[in-house]
C-alpha cells in the first residue's frame, strides 16, 4: 500500500464502529489481507467483524506493542472525523509508532507531515508521514474534457454523507470485471485512495480546482477502461459539502449516476452527533436534483440505486430495494448484502447506448445493410 | 488598505483593459483615492479612464521609478488570471518593488509569502508581502447557520464568472445605505478584499470548508446590519468554478438573490481565450437553477436582475434591462449605468417580508389591535 508492501495497524481507538471508523471498514472490507491488527483499546481482544461487521479475523488489540506483537509496520489513522483534525488522543500513539520508525498513513484534513514534532520524530526514526489527503502540487482548472471521453463514465451519487457511495463504486467495479467489462475505479476521497493506492481527495482541493482535478485523475484512468467508476463524495442537498460534489459532478462530467442511499436515514447528517438536519428528500426527486445539475454542463442519467440497508433486518432491506426500484422505476439493490449485478447490468446497457451513440453514421449505415 | 494607510501601484503589465485587469479595474473604481499610478508600458501616458472607464486621471506609467515619483510605497497584483499563477513577466517588477522596501498586495492563488526568493527579499528590505487569497487558518464545517440570522442575506449570483456581481454587491451597498438601510458586503473573492479590507478568497479554500468559511464571515458581518451582501463567485452552470458557486450558495444561505448578466454575452467563457464555451440560458431558466440549488438547503428567491452592459449603447442597453425585467417580471438595471435604485428598493421590500414573517405572533397582533 501506497509505496511498499505493509502490515498495517488501524487506529480506531474508541471508535471501531461501521460509522465512526469509516476508513478502517473500508481498508478491511477491500484490503484485509494487509491489516495486522486494529487498535482500540476499548474493544481489545474482539475480532474486527465482530466489531463492525468487516475484517473476519483480524484482531482488535489494545496498543502498539501488541499490533506489533501480531506483525504491525505501519499505522493507518483509521477515522476521518467531520474537519479533519488529529483527536488529542491519537497524537501519543502517533508518536510512538514514529518512534519504533513505522511509516505513519492519514488522510486527515490537517497534514502529519506540515506538524514539526511529528515530522522531526519521523526523520529521526527514518519514517515516513503520508498524508493521502494533501492536494497535487500541479492543479489545473477544468476545461469540461471529461465529457468527450470514450469511457463512460459513472458518478456514484448520493442523498447524504456516509450512505456508500464509494462501497457502491468499488463492488461495481469488481461485477464489471467479473463480466468482462474493462471496468476502473477513481478514488476522490481519503479512504478510496488508501484502498486503490492512487486519487485525489477532493474535499482538501481548492474549491476553484476541484473539477479540474477529478478530470485529470478521470482522463488517466479513461486510457485503459470502458467504464470509469468515480467515487462520488457529500450530497447537492448537504449544507456543508455540496460544494465538492458539484464540483465532481460538474468535473467528472458522467453520462450515468448511482444514486445510493441508506436505507435507515430519513434526515442529513450534518455532523456525527446531528439529529436534526433537513429530511432526505424522496428518492424521485434527489433523481431529478442530480440530473438537473449535471445538465448545466453535460446531460447525465440515474441509471440505478445502491441502498445501504445495513441496520435493516433482511426482510425490510429486500422491502426497501423494491420500493426504490419501484419510485425510480430503476434497478435498486444493496450491493453488499445483494450483489451488484442489476446495477452492473444497467451500467452495461449505458454503455452499449452511448456506443451506438457515438458510432459513426457511416459504420451505423453499414451494419443495417 | 490593509493594515495601513497606501499610495497603490497597480501592476497591469500589458493588460490594462477591464476584463484582463478585474482587479485593478475593481480597486480603482472603489478605492481610486489610494492609486498612485497603474503600471502598464504599452499604455503609458494615457490615464486609467482612457483604458479601462473607471479610475479618473489617475496615470498609467511604464515602471516603478515613475510610479514612486507619483508617490507609490505599495505594490497591488492588479491581475486575477485563470490558475492564479504569477505572470513570469510581472516577477522581475514584484523584486523590484520588494527591493524598494514596498509592501507587495497579491490575490494570486500562488501565495508570494511562500516563495523563498521573495520572502528573502521581503525579509532584507523590511516590506511584507500580503497573501489575501490565502486562507483563514481556523476552518470550520458549515453547519446551516445562516438561514437563522436577523439579517437579510441577499446574494449575488450570475450567468458567467466576471459579469458584475461584486460591482452589484457594492452598489447596492451604497444605495442601501443612502436609503437609511443598515448594509455590509462580505467580501468572498481577491478583488473583493482589497476593497473592504475584509473577507475571504473562497475559491482557495479548500472545499470540505467553502461553506463554512462564508457561514463564518456572514455571522461577523451580520452583527451591525439589517441587509448583508455577499459577493457571489463563478455560475452554476460553470464547468470549472461551480463548486465555489453552489459553496457559497448553501453557506449564506441568503433569502435574497441578485441575478447578474453580461447583456453582451451569449456563451460561458471558460478562458479568456475560450469562444466555444456552453450557450448561456435564458434568464428565467438561470433564476430558476439558483432558486432549485438554493431550496436544497433552505429557500432563496431572486429578487432582480443586474446587467452588465458595458459593450452596449445607451439605446440597446436600456432595452437590454428592459427585456431582462420582463422576462423575469422583476426590476432590471445596470446599477453602475443607470443606479441601483430600483434593486434597493427590491430588496428592502424583501428585508419589509422578512421582518413581518419572522415577527411573534404576539406582536403582529398587538400592531393590528
């Protein structure tokens, strides 16, 4: 992972939860295999799927000196807290993993390597500080090239924070490989970039060149796929973050949206400890948001929706993938419990579509005769 | 300006025409009283009116020897191009001032304080080089605040980047104020800030943070105002800038909008160099995306039209605004042209509905009693 091979610690103390530590779960859902141990002194001695569902038999252990004990060589900051800040109380583990000279990997808004304590701790020790979150030096403005690609493009789109916009993206990804679909993922978020080794994290871009950046990654990943899978990030309808996924909607100029949704939310969460932001809109019309605001610079359709129903028995999480299927008149499917083959399939058709589309007339001609 | 009393230089090397140099052009139809001289050799000896309309007598000069003659000691970046990269040529006139001890005043995205040869120079000189594009150091998360204020947020929006809509914000300032009306303008991009010696550059901040960052200065400068205006950035139907556009949006959360338009404009410009950018829409069609894209978070309507009519005759610009008034059925002006009077007046009858809605029950009683 990013640079070497590695065994990784997570850190999660005090919140190795599925919604908390929301970049440990994704690094165990798609690269287990790399993960030693998580550190969470208040769940220490449970496995990680026991804890947050993921992760088999990973063990959750108390602190450095038993990750180490398992075969740890690095640590992965493994939450990524609203604003982004290092918590007090990972600052010590941090420090003492630099000390035993492990590389320290973070995708927090506020750059381990820019902090001197930390970065003169590391040099001593011959460590490295990876900070996935920090913006490309070379940024450039969007100039709507993503729009003329070969490639279709899919954005996974989303009425909230959090709902699985980037697990959607990724269990497409895999389905479309499986049916032979030369299918890539672009990262544009902390814990996306940790699981592909490459992207951009949007949300710490300069807001004058967000689009310019998820183009650039698109246009690179578009030279040896069919079918681009952009991971999407925060909802139009979020009052803080609609502005990075504007900025990917307009950059990443798809022709087909994943609408994904947790099928337990009625309001967005504006922060972890929110109980009262504004209620999700129903589906139709978080449809239609989203394709209206793509067509102010390229038309796009919802070709499908991705529900999350994870705190759903499986009786009413079947129960909400037809009610979805039904109002958007679309496939609906949680891709995790379900599989992702209806939206694959959809994605497939799109595809085909946009080929006819853009056959020349001639060739269109020729095939008829 | 900014920290202390200035004799400016603006620097428009080559480029002193109003769409090339918005920042000199901005500063000097606000703030003329403070220009010492405007630098551009290939338009030296003519005065700032002759080449951009605005500014007086004020002289264009061929370099800095001329301009400390006319008693500069500041150094203003009077250019905003599309990256916000310092011009090679304009570098070699930046060490020339620093070498002369003046203060150097840059809305770059490029932070000069950042530049090792320019710092050094600043340090040995004892001059300071001001970044006001850089961000604020403490960033917050937006958290839908601004919905709640007192204050009549009223928010500037436009069909293009570069159609008015600070020009607008501060005309409207001073009409409001000359009708007795407690206004403030938040000042959100470069330009901006040199005129109100306050703001924010939203577009460099990073995006997770644009709405906060504007939510943040709204609530300041909503202290001692009924009327807040905020100067809107980039379109929402811009490929490259509309995640700062819709940022700000959700971030001021203003019941009011102000639909701005270049009556000569009939594509997005996504460069300078750019012909070949999307058709602009009709202005009902615009309003209607700012009011959707608004409603999202909380509700705002558009309130009246300024055209910027700067390429027209007095006859065609006059039916420009005439036309934009009945297509939207609201007033229309150019507020530099023809004053703002007729959008003050739409927006204290806005600030007259805010009041009564927001007023008790009680109390709305009592006054029909």
């Amino acid at each position: 992972m990013l640079g070497k091979p590695r065994r990784l610690a997570l850190l999660a103390e005090g919140c190795f939860t599925p919604l908390d530590a929301k970049t440990a779960v994704g690094v165990l859902r798609y690269r287990a295999g790399e993960v030693a141990a998580v550190l969470d002194s208040t769940r220490a001695g449970r496995t990680a799927a026991e804890c947050a569902g993921v992760g088999g038999d990973v063990p959750v252990v108390a602190d450095l000196q038993a990750a180490a004990a398992r075969g740890a060589d690095s640590l992965l900051i493994g939450i990524a807290p609203q604003g982004g800040d290092l918590p007090p109380s990972f600052r010590a583990v941090v420090r003492a993993a630099l000390e035993r000279g492990w590389d320290v990997l973070s995708g927090l808004h506020v750059f381990l390597g820019d902090d001197r304590e930390l970065a003169a701790l590391a040099a001593a020790h011959g460590a490295r500080l990876v900070d996935v979150r920090r913006p490309p030096l070379a940024l450039r403005i969007a100039a709507a090239r993503a729009a003329d690609l070969e490639a279709l493009v899919v954005l996974t789109v989303g009425t909230d924070c959090n709902v699985g916009k980037m697990t959607t993206a990724l269990e497409l990804r895999r389905a479309l490989i499986e049916r032979g679909v030369r299918a890539a993922f672009v990262a544009t978020g902390q814990t996306g970039i940790f699981i592909a080794d490459a992207g951009v994290a949007v949300d710490a871009v300069p807001s004058d060149f967000v689009a310019g950046a998820v183009e650039e990654c698109l246009i690179e990943a578009a030279r040896a796929a069919d079918v681009v899978l952009v991971e999407g990030q925060g909802a139009l309808q979020h009052p803080a973050y609609s502005c990075v996924t504007l900025g990917l909607l307009h950059g990443a100029a798809p022709a087909a949206l994943v609408l994904c949704h947790d099928a337990a939310r009625a309001r967005i969460r504006r922060s972890a400890a929110d109980a009262v932001g504004q209620a999700i809109l129903p589906l139709e019309a978080v449809r239609e948001s989203y394709e209206t605001a793509a067509g102010w610079v390229a038309p796009a359709r919802v070709v499908g929706a991705a529900l999350h129903t994870g705190a759903l028995d499986e009786g009413p999480a079947r129960a909400a993938c037809e009610r979805a299927a039904a109002s958007l008149g679309l496939p609906a499917t949680d891709p995790v419990r379900f599989g992702a083959d209806a939206l694959a399939e959809a994605i497939e058709r799109a595809l085909e579509r946009r080929r006819a589309a853009r056959a020349p007339a001639g060739r269109s001609h020729a095939s008829h005769a």
